[in-house]
C-alpha cells in the first residue's frame, strides 16, 4: 500500500517524495494498493516516479494527511567546527550529497553564506539546505556530467518549504535509489562532496556508523555508496564526520576514535575506502597512508584527554611509529 497524489489525467499516480525503493517492492507485489494523497507534492523525474492505473489493483481515497515536517536539528559547538574544516575543501562546481542532521545543516548554512558557485545536487535525500542553496543561487547544476541542471534526490525529508519547493519543480529529479546511490553514477560527477557521520573509527581507519557493539542503531543507509562514488570521482572528497568524544550511560566521557571497534559494531566503511576523517579537533586525509600514518593522524584529530592511551594501545598493536623518526 503506497501514499500517492491524485491521478493526473493520462492516468497515472505520482509517487511524491518517496521513490527510494517503492518502485522495486512494487515490481515484486501481487496486490498493489494506493492511497491518494492531496497533500503530498507532485514530484518531476527522474525514472520510476509514476505508476499507472492499469498496474494497480486498488485506490483507496486517503485523509488526505500533511507530510510529516521533521524538525530542526539543533548543532552543538562541535557541528560548527566540522563543517568549518569541510568548507576549506569545498570548491566551485563541486556536487554534493548532504544528509540528515546538525552537522549537514551547518555545512549548507556555511555554503549559502559563503561565495561558492556553480554547484550540483547529487543525493540519497533531499533536504531544506539544498532549497536554500538553491534560493541563495549557489546551485544550478551547471557542472554535473550527468543530470545536468537537476537536483538528483531518491526520497525527500523536511519542512512544508521544502515539499512546495518540489511540487512540479522541473529542477528537482526523482529517481529510484537504484540510480541515485549507484557509486558508479555518482562517480561521473566530478568533486563529488559526501558529507556522513560515524559511531566509532578505529586505530586502522574502519568505521562504524551502524551498532554500538550488539546494540543496533541504524541501517547502512547510503553512507558506503556515496563514501565510494566520492572515491572515484573526479576531485571527489568523502567526509566522515564525528564528534571526538561521547559520553556512555553512567556519564563517562568516552573516546569515538579507539584501538578496535567495540565487539560486534558493523563494519560500515571499510578502512580502504576511507577518505577523510574529521572532528572537531582537525581533519585528516587517509587515502593513500600506510596503517602507521593512519593511526598516527587519528589519534591527533582524538580529544587530548585519550590520545596518550590510544598511543599506548598503538604501539602494542605495533602500528605506531613516529613520523618524525623514520627517514624519508
């Protein structure tokens, strides 16, 4: 059963924002049932944004219920010093994949003030900054190799601004996630800035932004996809972004950056694929650094307070050499 707009009058249901993954589970449905929503926006592809009368086994004339609106994310001071160190390393046409969160917040707010030009949107989920970048004329999507023009998205998650900005907007493009987080398409835009968050990294560079130990606390989502697809573009930059430190349920300050993952954390990122790791401390580049100089950068972007122990730990993994000590 799957929230639509009214039928338009060449019979077809438009599937709003949420494309994402409904068109796949509706190829694989035997019973289809759609529930016609007024209030959702007509959103523009794309591919697979409609759906077709004579595919649909029911209608089903809904309450006609406003989108969810979520709320504002308020940024802690460490939001503020991530996105500052991301914003040196942001240039002129560069496409960006900004998520959920404080922290993407800030960075959009950072970009709208700053004289940044010429960007492209290129997405998983479409979000209120990328209508302010937009408003502000930052973004036109001049420079894409692909969709060029078009604010890429899969799914849309925000305020009512953002739905009326989508609504029969040919500038927004909806598409199935199958296209939108295929790191081979976004691969062909160049500079591709993906902007993610993490639960832990450690002393090898893998990232965990999935469990806390056993405790599971999100999906995948399309962190690896655009961590990737930044990879192999083209100038590209992927971000991991992540407080320094956090404090556990007795109110102990702890360490995100640590020698091993907790036991039974997920794997999210794999240490070859890592970028750029950044918190409030500084930020750090990985690609290309023997597993000495991966440990080394780490542990000074780590809070102060931990970096003797993570040396100490270091060092008894046999993964710590003083840059300074080795001959060139």
């Amino acid at each position: 059963m799957v929230a639509v707009t009214p039928m338009d009058a060449k019979g077809f249901f438009n599937l709003g924002p949420t494309n994402s993954v409904t068109p796949a589970y509706l190829n694989k449905s035997k019973l289809i049932i759609l529930e016609v929503n007024s209030s959702a926006p007509h959103c523009l592809g794309g591919n697979s944004e409609n759906i077709h009368i004579n595919d649909v086994d029911y209608v089903v004339e809904g309450d006609n219920y406003s989108l969810i609106n979520l709320p504002t994310a308020k940024p802690k001071p460490f939001d503020y010093q991530i996105a500052d160190y991301i914003m040196n390393e942001i240039e002129d046409g560069a496409c960006l994949q900004m998520g959920i969160g404080s922290m993407p917040n800030v960075v959009g707010a950072n970009i709208a003030k700053s004289d940044l030009k010429e960007l492209g949107i290129h997405t998983e989920m479409l979000v209120d900054s990328c209508v302010e970048l937009y408003e502000a004329g930052q973004v036109n999507g001049s420079r894409k190799s692909i969709d060029r023009g078009k604010m890429v998205y899969s799914f849309a998650l925000g305020t009512d601004k953002l739905y009326k900005f989508m609504d029969n907007n040919p500038i927004c493009a909806s598409y199935p996630v199958s296209y939108t987080n295929d790191p081979r398409m976004i691969a062909l835009n160049d500079k591709v800035i993906a902007v993610n968050s993490a639960l832990e990294v450690d002393l090898l560079s893998q990232v965990s932004s999935e469990s806390s130990g056993y405790r599971h606390i999100s999906g995948t989502g399309g962190q690896l996809d655009f961590i990737m697809g930044a990879f192999a573009s083209h100038g590209g930059k992927g971000f991991i972004c992540m407080s320094s430190t956090h404090e556990d349920k007795e109110g102990k300050l702890r360490s995100r950056i640590v020698p091993n993952l907790s036991v039974g954390s997920v794997v999210t990122v794999p240490r070859s694929m890592v970028q750029y790791v950044v918190t409030e401390n500084g930020i750090v580049q990985m690609k290309g650094k023997s597993t000495w100089k991966r440990a080394e950068a780490l542990i000074s972007i780590a809070h102060p307070q931990f970096q003797d122990e993570l040396i100490k730990a270091a060092q008894e993994m046999k993964i710590w050499v003083r840059s300074n000590q080795i001959e060139p």
